[in-house]
C-alpha cells in the first residue's frame, strides 16, 4: 500500500511538527487515496531505546519485516529533551502527527499506518464501538497489483475496501468475517498519534515492557491501542 507524498502534503506535515506542542489537538483532513504509490524521502529519525536514550538516523529507509512485525512505535520528533543517559528515566513519550488511511465497516474500522506501512483492524466489541480487539498487519499491497475483485458485490449502500485494505479483508477470512463490509469509501488525513512507553525502572535501568498507542480518528475520538493484550478503547 504505497503513496506518492506531494511537496504541498510536506510542507503541511512540516507545519504540524511545529504545532505538536500546543495544548489543542487538531485534526486536518484531506480527501484523498493514500494508498497510492509513495516516495519515500530523507529525513530524521528518532527512536526511543531501552535505556530511555534516543538513536537519530539521517535516513528512512523501507521498513523491515521485523520492524513491522513487533509493531515497534513510530519515528517521531520528541516534544521535550533528550533524558539524561546517567540518570535512569521512563522513556520520553512520542507525539506527532502522521498521515493514515481510514475506513468504517459494519463491526469495526481499519487504519493505514504510513509510517509503519503496516494495517490496524479494530474490531468492535459492543454495538457501541467503543471498545474491542485490535490486530495489526503488514501491508502487502503494491502498486500493479488487483485493486478490488469485481465478482465480490456488495450490498446497496455498501462497499467493498479496495487495494492495500480490500487485499487483506479478500485474503484474511477472519478479518473479513470480523469487519463485514466497509460503510464508506477510504478516507486520508493527517492526524494525532502517541506512543507512551511501557516498563519501570529497576536498579536504577529501564526495564522495557508493552506500552501504548494513541491515534486520532477522523471525527475527532482518541483511541488507544494497548500492546500488552491486543485491546483497544475509545478515549472517554
């Protein structure tokens, strides 16, 4: 599932790292497919470690199928200073903005995660969708490849996902059951996300542990995804 970033999505994504410390969360949309094709581009990267330092790389390269598969936080700028290495500390929580992909379906929503190129299907767990289980997958969607199957037709008023989502809800049965079918058509923007690390600190060094993710929807809800059992819950 890739996409092509334009010099305009940059320079508003350069604007949104400049507002990532203000107290009021903004979300910007856009009406656009960004399951496109993409060019990656240089950049800084910033990685929290164990010991609650922070590794900077001067380029981005494809994620790895190992990065992807320990759904490792997102590169992000930190908002505060780097921790002092001699003093053992939590680390830093990461907050930023990040373009994703986002569609609704019967029983749960799923999220392109661009930086991660990887796919996060939320499944509802009440008719209240507020809670549920949450899985995440790696994108296997390329460019060339069959944006949706024409002999699936979905019901009036229904759709079926197309590329990097329609790839995996066509392939993954228990996906597919667990979503139904998408209730509108796939939706780009800008968004909030946080990753809050987890662990504690013992004899004086940080002991990691499963944290947290906290990603903006669309309509504005906070959701935060939790490492340690694969749950997620809609920020009240």
């Amino acid at each position: 599932m890739r996409f092509r970033v334009t010099l305009f999505l940059l320079a508003i994504l350069s604007l949104s790292a400049l507002l990532v410390g203000c107290q009021e969360r903004q979300v910007t949309q856009f009406l656009m497919e960004v399951t496109r094709e993409v060019t990656r581009e240089v950049t800084v990267v910033v990685m929290v470690t164990e010991n609650g330092t922070q590794a900077i790389s001067s380029a981005t390269p494809p994620p790895s199928a190992t990065a992807i598969a320990t759904n490792s936080p997102i590169v992000a700028t930190p908002t505060t200073d780097t921790p002092n290495p001699s003093v053992a500390s939590m680390p830093t929580p990461i907050v930023t903005q990040i373009i994703v992909a986002e569609q609704v379906f019967e029983n749960g929503r799923m999220f392109y995660i661009q930086p991660q190129d990887e796919i996060w299907v939320m499944i509802y767990a009440d008719e209240a969708g507020t809670s549920g289980q949450w899985r995440f997958y790696p994108n296997s969607w390329e460019d060339g490849m069959t944006e949706l199957d024409t002999s699936i037709a979905p019901p009036e008023g229904q759709f079926q996902p197309e590329r990097g989502f329609g790839k995996l809800w066509r392939e993954n049965v228990a996906v597919r059951d667990a979503l139904g079918w998408a209730l509108d058509t796939e939706y780009g923007l800008v968004t909030n996300y946080e990753f809050h690390a987890g662990g504690m600190i013992s004899n004086n060094e940080y002991v990691a542990g499963p944290g947290y993710h906290i990603l903006t929807n669309r309509d504005g809800f906070n959701y935060v995804f939790q490492q340690s059992d694969g749950t997620w819950q809609q920020q009240p």
